[in-house]
C-alpha cells in the first residue's frame, strides 16, 4: 500500500538508494519484508540485526527515473526504490554495475540520511552532515520523480 512517510538513518556506514530486489538479501526481501509486512511501504526494523531500511511504491511500477537533475537513471523492476543499509545487502548481488542505475552513499560520524516519499511516487533522499559550526550543511541530495516516466 502506497503511503506518505520519511525515515532518518544516523548509523555510519554505506547505503544503498535504488530498487532494493537488486541489493537487499532475499530472506529478508520476501520472507520479512514480503510475508511479514506484505511488501508495502514504510520503514521496517529487521529484528535479528536491529537496524531498518525504508521503501516506497513508484507511481507507474517499473521503469527507468531520473532524478531531479537529470544526473542519473533509476532503473526500477519491482515497483518500488529504498534505502537498504549494507548490512542487508547480499553480497552476491552486489557490483560496481549497480552504481549505474542505484546510488551508494557513505555516511561519516555526525551525518544523517532522510528518506522521505509523498506516496504518489516522489522520492528525495538527503545526506546531511551536522559537523559544521555554522550549522546543518547539504553533502547531496537526490530528488526523483516517478510520476513522469523517462523513456
């Protein structure tokens, strides 16, 4: 089910941000997210490691999205696009290929990832370090839309 949400990760460590069926672990993907919480959107804790990944329905399934500035494509096969920390990604799955069509972000000490989607398919995803004095600075930000497919 579609819906409205946003999630804040403040764990250092990698990231992964694209459809999460190319990263995530398949127990994970269909035994918790699947049966456990019927695949729908929000933000999910996997008890046994005590972390969460977060997940939102594209507006028109699968498809290829750019985002906002137009740098990169989101290649999308299972309706969806998340942030799946790397403790959850099955190493297996994982390549160099994925940075082609998903994002991998690092996150330092004193940063902070939001995750955030309106439910009708827009997603924008903000790396945000609170190291400065002067205040919150923008390391990135990725915005994408899938309410207007690119072909």
């Amino acid at each position: 089910m579609k819906k409205a949400f946003s999630e804040t990760f403040t764990k250092p460590g990698r990231y992964y941000f694209g459809d999460i069926c190319y990263i995530m672990k398949e127990d994970l993907y269909y035994e918790l997210w699947g049966n456990t919480y019927n695949f729908d959107d929000g933000s999910f804790v996997v008890p046994s490691i005590g972390e969460r990944f977060a997940v939102g329905g594209t507006a028109y399934g699968d498809g290829s999205y750019l985002d906002f500035k137009r740098e990169k494509s989101y290649e999308v096969d299972a309706w969806v696009l998340g942030i799946v920390p790397e403790s959850m990604w099955d190493k297996e799955k994982y390549s160099e290929k994925l940075n082609e069509y998903a994002s991998f972000i690092t996150l330092a000490e004193k940063e902070t990832l939001f995750f955030e989607t309106d439910g009708d398919g827009a997603f924008c995803v903000t790396h945000i370090s609170l190291k400065s004095v002067i205040g919150p600075q923008v390391i990135k930000e990725i915005i994408v839309d899938t309410s207007s497919e690119d072909e």
